[in-house]
C-alpha cells in the first residue's frame, strides 16, 4: 500500500479519535447534568410525599395539601421531563463514543502498518466512518436551554449576543 494512502487513513483516524474524544464528553458532560435534575425533582418528591402523609394522619390538612401539590408538580415533571433516561441515554452515547475513539486508535497504532494491502485498510476505515455516522443519528440531542436557565443568548434586543454555532455531535 502507498505510503501517502497509509498517512491519509492514519490523519483520519486521528481527526476521528479527536472527534469521539469531544462527543464523549459532551455526552458525559449532558449525563450528569440530567443526573443533577433527577435528584433535584427526586429528592424533594420523596420527601414532600413523606411529610404530606404524616401531616395527614396529625390533622395538617392544609400542609398535607400543599405538599401533596408539591409533589405532584414534581413528579409530573419528572415524568415529563425523564432526567434519569437521558442522563442514561447520554451516558451510553458518550461510552459508545470512547469505544469508538479506542478501536480506531488500536487500529492506527497497531493493526494499520501490519496490514499490507490497501482494501483491508479502506474497508476497516470504511467501517469506523459508519460507526461514527451511525452514533451521530443515534445520540440523543442536547437541550442547553433547559439545561442552563434561560436562553438570554438568543434575545433579539441584542443581536450582538445571539449564538450562531448550534451544538452537533460532530462539533462537540
């Protein structure tokens, strides 16, 4: 196989690593978040639940209420908003992606000069490019602005401060 064939597959299979690298922790990154949203309505459910029921039976109608209320806002948004599945999506997505970025690099340091003929390299390159196109349809979105308050960013009274760049997979 050409030399310059061999270094163009290696230049890709680390601009791949690198790509897997950012996505990974993207994903890890929008995984605790989700996990910091699960206790935040979680916790506060229980709780609430909890003291609900013993204010009931000590003849606490209007704080049993009231916490009744709280929780079930609680656990409708939870509900609503399932933090505890997208922090395990996303968690999954950024583990497949470290997978990703650790065969191509298995392949780039070992495999790839020990492979004598092209095909065999281009068809393994080949198979990491789908792997990567396919985790990047598969991974689960990010949403910032639920994720960080409000979205003063895009504001139209200063348009100096909206954000053009829209987070990929593929950017992260």
């Amino acid at each position: 196989m050409p030399d310059v064939t061999r270094e163009r597959v290696r230049d890709e299979l680390l601009r791949m690593e690198e790509d897997c690298i950012h996505s990974g922790k993207a994903h890890f990154n929008a995984s605790a978040r989700w996990a910091v949203w699960n206790y935040v309505f979680g916790i506060p459910s229980v709780i609430l639940s909890t003291a609900a029921g013993a204010a009931f039976f000590k003849d606490y109608p209007v704080a049993a209420g009231s916490m009744a209320l709280c929780v079930a806002v609680l656990t409708s948004l939870m509900t609503f908003l399932k933090p505890g599945e997208k922090s395990a999506d996303h968690k999954s997505s950024g583990d497949q992606y470290l997978a990703l970025r650790n065969n191509s690099r298995v392949f780039r340091e070992v495999e790839l000069d020990n492979t004598p003929d092209a095909e065999t390299v281009l068809t393994a390159l080949k198979g990491f490019t789908t792997r990567r196109d396919e985790l990047n349809q598969a991974s689960p979105a990010f949403q910032t602005a639920i994720l960080r308050g409000p979205a003063t960013a895009l504001t139209p009274a200063n348009p100096s401060t909206r954000s053009t760049k829209v987070p990929t997979n593929d950017s992260q």
